[in-house]
C-alpha cells in the first residue's frame, strides 16, 4: 500500500502518486481502488529513486532510462528467441531433418523471413 511503501522509502505519498501519474510506475489496484505496489513496481521506484536521489536526474531523464531498460528488455528476449530458432535449426541438420518440404514448418514468434 501507498502509505507503507512511502514510509519505507522515506518519500511523501504524493510523490508516489507523482510518479504514476507521470507514468514512471503502475501499481495494481484493488476493486476499492487501493494502490499495491508490487515486486516489479518497487524495483521501478527503487531505480527512480537512485536516478533522481543519488544521480540527481529529473524526471524527464528518469522516463528515458526506464524506455530504454524496456527496450533493452525486449531486445534480450528477441534475442533469446532468435538463439533458440537458431539452436533448432542446427539440430534439425544434425539429425538430417529437412524441413523446407514439411507440411508445418517451426519458426519462433515475431521471425519472418524476408
């Protein structure tokens, strides 16, 4: 809950309130409309709070960061995706499979051929 985050981190509740209008963080709600701050929420808030704290970046920079963890996120997971087609496509001739006549041919998600 707001209050106990606020009081853990040692900030008002009104900058957690800031900050989730600003979009930086999006705690879950409750059907009485109760904000839960979640595992992946404080890790947010704890990054936020050492940008902006320690490394006194605003809050404009704090948004950059964060789109760029995301990206580089979401960039990781592309590339697990891309080894692990690559690593299926090593075993397939390994094993002798020849899979440009098969009826249903594998390919990762989000991988297309060009």
């Amino acid at each position: 809950m707001i209050s106990i985050i606020a009081e853990r981190y040692n900030i008002h509740p009104q900058t957690l309130r800031l900050y989730e209008r600003e979009g930086l963080i999006r705690p879950a709600r409750t059907a009485g409309n109760t904000r839960l701050y979640g595992e992946d929420e404080i890790r947010k808030l704890e990054m936020i709070l050492t940008l902006t704290r320690d490394l006194g970046v605003n809050l404009a920079g704090v948004e950059v960061v964060l789109q760029l963890a995301r990206m580089m996120n979401d960039a990781d997971m592309e590339f697990g995706r891309l080894l692990d087609y690559i690593r299926q496509l090593m075993l397939d001739k390994r094993h002798g499979i020849e899979r440009t006549n098969a009826l249903v041919k594998a390919a990762p998600l989000g991988l297309t051929k060009r």
